[in-house]
C-alpha cells in the first residue's frame, strides 16, 4: 500500500535547505511519496498526508505560536513528526534546566529581571527562543553582556549567559543523529559564532567521525528522557577539564547532515517507514 508523507519546510528563497531531494529519493526507495510544502500554506490538505515530517521551517522562529498552534491542528489529522508537544517544549531552550544531564554552565535572567552576571572571561549572550545565533552575541566586556541581558529581559525574553568556550575553535561542537531512537551518525560542527558564511554558520557544516563512548553515553541519557522521536540532534561540546556537555537538544528542525553519511538518508527513511 503506498504511503505519502509531508517534508515540510518554509519559503526558501536562498536554497538554504539542500536536504531535501536526498530525503525524498530515500524516501521513495522505502516506498514513500513525499512532497515538500511549507508549513504555513493555507492550501494544503495535512490530513491527505500519512505522516506529515517537520524538517525545516527555519522562519518560525518570529511566529513561534502561529507555528505551535499549525503542529496541534496537523496532530488533530494526521501523524505529525515530530509531536506537537515535542516542538514545543524544543523551541523554548529553558527545557535544558529541567533535563537529568549536563549542559554547559548558564546564567538565566527571566522577563523584568535585573541580570547580575559572574565574572567570565568572555560571555555568550542569547534568548532562549532563538535559531541560528540570531539576537546571540560574543564578548569580552561584562557591561555589554549584562546591557544584552538586560535589552532581552525588558521585551519579556528570557536571556541565557555563558562563558565562551575556546575549545570550539579548536575541537569544534560535535553532533551526534538519530533516527528512531537509533544513533545514525556524528559530525563536528565548526562553532556558530566562529567565522564563516551564513549559509555554512546556518547549516553548521562539518566533518564525519567517529563519536567518543562518553559522547555517546551523555547522548543516550538526554534522549531516554524523551519519547520516541522520529529524529533528534544532540549537539554538545566539552568543558576545559574534558567533561562532554549539552549544547542543545535539537528536536524541532534540525539540520541533519544526510548527505555526510553514507546510508543516513535511508536510514531516516526506515525510521519513517516504521513510525508511519
């Protein structure tokens, strides 16, 4: 019986997802027709659709509750992938304070609240509903971070302040990919707030290897946390004393790095098969 599932995507006049036809030919191999739409298309049909696959809606970020309120109504229809529930608690980086694993070490400063930050050699400013380091900013100067905090706090953001990390630079950020609850593969990322285009800063390119078992072992913590999930990104770094740490969880529209590792498109198109 054939099965027709959704990639869902935005308005992308600059081609910055260039996932999507290796998707969809893995997808079709599995017996699968995909169609790529955005998600804010009022003409689409979501219940014609067996699963409908969020993968890269990278506008939502200033329409976070017209998006949150799509992924409900799609739920009502159809299998949407991944939750509603997922994407929301996802998009919304306070989740890490409640998550049983490491993240790297963060001062929160809430809506109307006064930041008083440690003293840091460098600081990471950002709010904790962001994508691709947008509103984020890297510097040396404490009244500046604090001022940053503060701008955030006053439009009723939440702002997180951490120390920068030098080893990005030099080891990068490390991505480890599942696919239906199984490890896929693993990239190093070069940092965001490290030069580059925007595209490449956007997309996070990287390298294939080989994950550390204590890479791993923080990886499968953080997901045994979480439902089953069609796709999940854990993207994490180490501290100076070597200690891997959570960067972030991505579970919403993560990049995933398909046509890195051999096999990864088709192994996304198993995982799909079986959840649908």
């Amino acid at each position: 019986m054939s099965v027709s599932a959704a990639y869902v995507t935005f308005a992308d006049p600059d081609g910055m997802d260039d996932e999507k036809e290796t998707a969809l030919a893995a997808w079709a191999e599995a017996g699968i027709a995909g169609r790529v739409v955005r998600w804010d298309d009022p003409g689409v049909d979501w219940a014609g659709f067996d699963a409908v696959v969020v993968r890269s809606p990278w506008d939502y970020i200033d329409r976070r509750e017209e998006f949150l309120g799509w992924a409900r109504r799609v739920e009502r229809v159809t299998r949407l992938l991944n939750p509603a529930a997922v994407l929301e608690r996802n998009t919304d980086k306070t989740y890490m304070r409640d998550l049983d694993a490491p993240f790297i070490p963060t001062h929160w400063v809430g809506p109307g609240e006064t930041p008083d930050l440690p003293v840091l050699d460098e600081y990471v400013v950002k709010p904790a509903v962001s994508a691709g380091a947008r509103d984020t900013i890297r510097t040396g100067d404490r009244a500046k971070a604090e001022a940053h905090a503060a701008r955030l706090a006053a439009e009723g953001r939440t702002a997180m302040v951490q120390p920068y990390l030098d080893m990005v630079e030099a080891e990068g950020e490390t991505s480890l990919v599942y696919f239906g609850g199984r490890f896929s593969h693993a990239v190093r990322r070069s940092a965001m707030l490290a030069a580059g285009s925007a595209a490449e800063r956007q997309n996070g390119r990287g390298e294939l290897r080989d994950p550390a078992a204590d890479q791993v072992a923080l990886a499968e913590r953080v997901l045994g946390e979480l439902p089953d999930l069609l796709y999940a990104r854990v993207d994490m770094v180490r501290l100076a004393d070597g200690t891997p740490v959570l960067i972030e969880l991505e579970l919403t529209e993560p990049y995933l790095f398909l046509r890195y590792a051999p096999g990864a498109a088709e192994r996304l198109a198993r995982a799909l098969a079986d959840a649908i």
